[in-house]
C-alpha cells in the first residue's frame, strides 16, 4: 500500500524535484500543495497530472481554514518545502519571510500534534549557521544558529519551533540543512540561473562586491535523494546536513559558465556588495553518510552541464519567470 505523502511548496524549485523523484518510484500516493506565488510555477508540475497518485490542491500554509481542507485527509508523511526563500528580498521587506517560514511552518505543526500526519520533514537551510571564514570547518548539525539576515533568521526561527515540538510533545519531526541547490527549474532570480540567462543574452552578469563569497553547491538531483533518504530512515528528533564538497567562489562559478557557453568574461560586473552578505558556507554531511549511508554522485561539473542544458532548452520557461517574478 502507497505511503500518502503531503508536499507543501511543490510548485517551486526543491518541491517539484522532489516530486519529480517520488514519481519515479510509484510508491507514494502525493498531495502537492502550494500557494502559488511568483516562485510557484505551473509549468514545473503540469506533467505531474499525467499521474494517478498525484493530486494538486492550492493552498497556503498560513491559512488555517485552507490546511483544514487539505488535512481531511491523514497523511503519512509532510515535506515541508514551502518558504520564502531569496535573500535579496528579504533584506527589502521581511514580513513575508516570517509569516510564511515560521507561521506556516507552525501550522503544520499544529496538524502533527492533531494526529493528522505520522512524521514531519522541514527543509532547512545552511544558511542558519550564519558565516564562515576561509580556514574553518564545515558547519555540522550541532553548530549554534547565527543567521545573519531576515531570510535565515525566519528559517532558524522554524528550526526552533520544530526543536521545541520535538522536546515538548516528543513530536515525529526531523530537520535537514542543505546547501546552496541548483538545477532544472531553479527561479532566476537565484545565480546560477541568472548567469546563464544573461550570459545567453550578452547582458552584464552582477556580481556582490568582489565575488569571493563562497557557496557549496549541490545538484538538486542529489539533494532529493537524500531527503528520500531521511524519509525513510530517518530519526525523529535529527538534524541531517546535506552538503556535496564543491565548494566556489561566485565568480568562479560565473567563470566557469562563461566558459562553457563560449562567452567572455567581459560580461561580469562587480556591484556594491549585499548588506550582511555571508562570507561561507559550508556543511559537513558524515552524519547522513555515516548514519544513512547518503553520499552525493553528481560532480559540479557534470550538474552545471546539465543544468545549462535544461535550461538552453526551456528558454520560454525563464522568461515567463522573470515576468512573473518581476526581475532582471
């Protein structure tokens, strides 16, 4: 018998990935969720209604009365992919950030204690460990949260309420902390997308201060699988980092997509730097290794191939992003 699986923010980038992985399976009947904001694409999950154990409900999660319509059913397991998630704007406006990463995420965990889910998988982020500097290690899991802007601190804040649920009512929940994804069906307004979109176009590529931030980039390939990983093998009450040790500068990265698409480096352009802009991240992921036996397989190399594939060939899939999303 099909586990019944409930994935809120399955529209955007992560979610339907991950839905995407699932499918391949047919071992779960999955209820996608999602609010439809300008992250929320309908071209990301279109194929997705050619399956018979899919089901597409549009819902917020800040919305009490919508989830009481959703969870009339009992599920087996919640994802919870659904979150604000661009730094830039949250430094803009944070109030989406928060009603929406800690809010929600509440919610659901109000429907844990309601008996209306067996477990909870909340998606984290590295980015709640705060910075690193050139010679430290790799965060793991039990590393203090230090976010460094609204973005992070709405993710840590979530972080510490499912801790708290798990602590208190000894809730089935279990957190994991991934880093930096890219891949198919990314918004543009994140930077590996938006690389390649404005390489493609010769358009001047915008780069934060000097472009030495360091990120640790992982194919969103790999991260679905070891969030399956968790779902089935995981403890209640862990934190699992999800990390692939390729770390990069962003302007390396840039580089290395300007090389590969034959364009000149002429394009980059150094702007005035993110406020609190994080040095480094970095996690390291023994514990789902050591614990799960998780490893990643895709090499950045071989990702960014990819990935500047898919979207070369779903051009009219960016720009109906950045229409709807209101970028550059």
């Amino acid at each position: 018998m099909n586990k019944k699986v409930l994935i809120t923010g399955g529209a955007g980038f992560i979610g339907s990935n991950f839905i995407r992985h699932l499918l391949k399976t047919k071992n779960y009947d999955i209820t996608n969720i999602d609010a439809m904001t300008y992250a929320g694409n309908e071209e990301s999950i279109k194929e997705f209604s050619n399956y018979s154990n899919y089901l597409f409900i549009k819902a917020d999660i800040t919305n009490n009365r919508e989830l009481d319509k959703v969870f009339s059913d009992h599920y087996d397991i919640i994802v919870n992919f659904a979150a604000e998630t661009h730094v830039d704007r949250s430094i803009q406006n944070a109030s989406s950030f928060i009603h929406t990463n800690v809010i929600g995420t509440h919610n659901l965990l109000q429907k844990i204690l309601e008996e209306k889910a067996g477990k909870m998988i909340q998606i984290s982020t590295d980015e709640v460990y705060g910075s690193l500097e050139l010679n430290e290690n790799p965060f793991t899991e039990t590393n203090p949260l230090s976010p460094n802007n609204p973005y992070s601190a709405s993710k840590a804040s979530a972080d510490l309420l499912v801790r708290s649920f798990y602590k208190t009512y000894k809730a089935p929940i279990i957190i994991t902390r991934c880093s930096n994804n890219y891949g198919p069906y990314q918004h543009p307004e994140k930077l590996i997308p938006k690389i390649i979109y404005h390489a493609l176009n010769n358009l001047e590529i915008p780069i934060y201060g000097n472009g030495t931030n360091i990120r640790d980039w992982l194919f969103v390939e790999d991260h679905c699988r070891a969030i399956h990983t968790v779902m089935e093998r995981g403890l209640s009450g862990e934190i699992y980092n999800i990390g692939s040790n390729n770390e990069r500068t962003n302007l390396g990265v840039a580089q290395i997509i300007l090389k590969i698409l034959g364009k000149s480096e002429e394009l980059i352009t150094f702007v005035s730097d993110r406020k609190g802009h994080d040095y480094r991240y970095a996690v390291n992921w023994n514990k789902l290794n050591d614990k799960l036996g998780w490893t990643p397989s895709i090499s950045f190399e071989d990702g960014i191939r990819k990935t500047l594939e898919w979207y070369m060939n779903h051009y009219q899939w960016i720009e109906k992003s950045i229409k709807t999303g209101d970028i550059t």
